[in-house]
C-alpha cells in the first residue's frame, strides 16, 4: 500500500481525475499534488536539476496557486487534507525528481493521450513512467 503519493496536477480535466483517484483509492495516503511551472524550450531547457529554480513571473505563481488552490477544494471536498508545492521545469523531469524529493511511494498521473504515437499515455505519463523509480499510475 502507498503510505505517499505524488499526483502531478495542472488543473485539467485529467489532473483531476488522478488527484480523485488517489482520495478514493488511497484513503489513508498523504497526497502530495505537484505542479510544475513549465519551462519554454530554449536555453533554459538544457539545464535539468532536482534543485532547479528557473526564474519565472509573478502571474505565472499566481496561476500555479491558483491551479492548486482548486486541488486543495477538491481534498476539502472529499475531508482530505493535501499538500502542494510548485516546481519550474519540464513537467516529466520534475516530476521524477520532486518524487524521490519527497520519498513518495507512488506517483499519479492523469493522461492527456492527444498525439496518435503516445495515444496510450501522453508524452508527459509516458516519459515519467519511463523515468520513474517507484510505481506510476496512469489515471484515463
């Protein structure tokens, strides 16, 4: 049984799916959710660390707060309690590193599934579950 569990959350429909999924099925799980600011490519792509702490614009902390603030609604909802962090980077990279941070037991992840080569997961669930050194569970 997962005693903690990471679930990579960015508001969508999918993300949302996950988090729900883990409150129901891991009833007595600390819930980590993890949103990661995003990076744009380009030189700022080429640096990848646990310790990475891009810099990024005041509106875009805002939207990661906000974003989690609707996951925190949806613990509430459910009389769970959360914890968020927000991270900047590539989400996939991020995600890996925050949960060997963070000594989870299993990571969360909903699918996107939009391109026909990665129809199955979606970039991101397909390279974190390559990535990942402990269990990922896909939530479509």
């Amino acid at each position: 049984m997962a005693d903690r569990i990471l679930v990579g959350y960015d508001g969508s429909p999918q993300a949302t799916d996950a988090l729900e999924f883990a409150f129901e099925k891991f009833p007595d799980a600390t819930v980590i959710a993890l949103h990661v600011i995003e990076v744009p490519d380009g030189r700022w792509a080429q640096i990848v660390g646990p310790e990475l702490q891009l810099p990024v614009t005041e509106r875009a902390r805002e939207y990661a707060a906000d974003v989690l603030e609707s996951a925190t609604d949806i613990a509430a909802e459910r009389g769970r309690s959360l914890e968020t962090k927000i991270v900047t980077g590539e989400p996939d990279h991020r995600i890996v590193a925050q949960a060997a941070d963070e000594s989870v037991d299993l990571i969360v992840v909903g699918s996107h599934g939009q391109e026909v080569s990665r129809m199955l997961l979606g970039s991101v669930a397909e390279n974190v579950v390559r990535r990942s050194p402990v269990p990922v569970l896909v939530v479509r």
